[in-house]
C-alpha cells in the first residue's frame, strides 16, 4: 500500500527511503526516491523548474505501491502524489490541464501573483475551492520533529479534488466565498500605496495580500494588527539588498526579527500607527532604486 510520509527538516527526511519523493526539496538539499524523484525547486542541477515541471503536471511519475517522501503538503504536492497513488486518474485528465497548470504557476510565484497567471474563472474558482476545503479539513502544521504519515490526508485531498473539478456545488460555494472574503479583507485592511509599498491596517493577517483593492500590483506591505499591537513587513517576492529583518531591526533593534522576506516588531513592543508610518517609509527608501 502506498504511504506518503511527511518530513519537515533534511536531517528528518534522510531517515526515510522513500520510492517516490514529492518536493522533498530543503534548501538546496533535495532527498531523492529510489524510483523517481520529483522535485522542480532547485537553482541550478536537474531539478530546477526548466528543466522538470512542477509535480503535479509532471507525467513521468509512475504509480508507487511504497513509500512516498514529501516536504509540506500544497496542492501541487497533493497533485503528484495523486498521480503516485494511481487512483485519480479522471482528475489528472488532460480536460483539467488548466487547473493543474494554475497550480503550478502558484507554486512557482505565489499565490499574490494569481492575477498574472492568465488562468480561467473556472479554474480560479477551482483553486479557491481546494484553499477553502484545506483551510477547513488539513491541519495548519504539522510536526517538525519526526515523518509524519499523511496518507489519509493525501487520500481526503485526492477525493476533495476530484469533487470539485467534477463541479460538486457545496465545494465551489466555499471556494467563492473565501475568495470574498479575501478581496473584503484587502478592501477593509487598506490604507493606502506608497510607491507600490501597501500600508494596511487590520487585526488579521493581510501581508500576503500584494495588490490594492483595485486590483494594483505591490512590492511590499507594511501592516499594522491593533489588537496584537504589532507591525509586519513582507515582500512580494526577494529584492537584492532588502531585508526586512534589517528593517526592522534598524528601526526598533535586536529584539525585532524574522526573514529577508518577512520580519515584525518586537513582541513585547507596543506599535502604534506612528510606527507603521516608520516603517513604511523606511520601506519606500529601501525600495526607491528600483522606482528609479
């Protein structure tokens, strides 16, 4: 029977020996199948994204009746583990390429890049579908300090998915009411753009949401939470020089952290909309060259 066993850290992965693995990509160290290996995320090498499709589109995988390796579980992951388990085919039809192809250009560039992808509002609908199911039936994380098994999960999204592209209404009616609420939660949140850098003000998470309402790419978001009293920086996608962890930790010091591509306040720092406003134009400054 084939199992899908789920690995957060390298180091965790390498106990495994999987026949298949599915994106079981950690930086630049990618933990190969014995049977076949589909992985698309690398910089340079055989799996780079020129040189293999995302595994969901990738047809060379063959149907596994072991072990099948993951990293974290998407619906591009979900897609080839689909094709693995050998029971979905009529979902991976080529009527469904559409589908498959929007999920692999999500994967790729993210989800704030979904008015680029030139997808259909079928399709679309689609892929709001899916986010809605899994936000109510997946688990948010999962352990990251031993293999997991999520064959039962894999086999509910396997399920999921063939429900909604064979168009059960149920599915499609919470995918459209996500994504509502996702365009109310970019209307409400919004406060203003400065120089593509969205300032946003809201008690729920908005940093990933890297348009204006009207629909105008950003660059960056700076939010405000007033209930959490606390200030987060994002970018769009990694800009050669900008940090937001350097960002914040100038404005407010060590205690302030995270990534190159997102960081927020200190935690036991209150913020204000005077912060915001801080970091905000600390942002523009850093992104100024490229407006040049």
């Amino acid at each position: 029977m084939t199992r899908i066993l789920l690995a957060r850290s390298a180091d965790i992965a390498k106990t495994v020996n999987p026949q298949l693995s599915v994106e079981a990509e950690y930086g630049s160290v990618v933990v190969e199948g014995s049977v076949y290996t589909a992985a698309h995320h690398q910089k340079e090498g055989e799996y780079t994204s020129t040189n293999r499709p995302a595994p969901c589109n990738d047809t060379n995988i063959p149907i596994i009746t072991g072990d099948v390796l993951v990293s974290h579980f998407d619906l591009d992951t979900v897609g080839g583990c689909m094709r693995a388990m050998g029971r979905y085919r009529t979902a991976l039809d080529t009527e469904f390429d559409g589908f498959w192809n929007l999920a692999e250009f999500v994967d790729l560039n993210g989800p704030h890049k979904l008015s680029e992808s030139g997808a259909s509002k079928i399709d679309l609908s689609r892929l709001y579908a899916f986010w809605a199911w899994s936000q109510a039936n997946l688990p948010r994380q999962f352990p990251a300090d031993e293999v997991v098994d999520v064959t039962e999960h894999a086999e509910a999204a396997g399920l999921a998915i063939t429900g909604i592209l064979g168009g059960q209404r149920d599915m499609l009616e919470a995918g459209e009411a996500m994504r509502k609420s996702q365009d109310e939660l970019n209307r409400i949140s919004f406060v203003e753009a400065v120089a593509e850098v969205g300032i946003r003000t809201h008690a729920e998470f908005v940093n990933h949401l890297y348009t204006t309402p009207e629909g105008h790419p950003l660059r960056a978001v700076v939010a405000l939470n007033p209930e959490q009293e606390s200030v987060t920086v994002s970018l769009s996608e990694a800009v050669e020089g900008v940090s937001c962890r350097e960002l914040v930790q100038k404005l407010w010091g060590p205690e302030a952290g995270g990534h190159d591509g997102i960081a927020g306040s200190p935690r036991d720092k209150k913020m204000t909309e005077e912060d915001l406003r801080d970091l905000g134009a600390a942002v523009v400054q850093a992104l100024a060259p490229l407006n040049r």
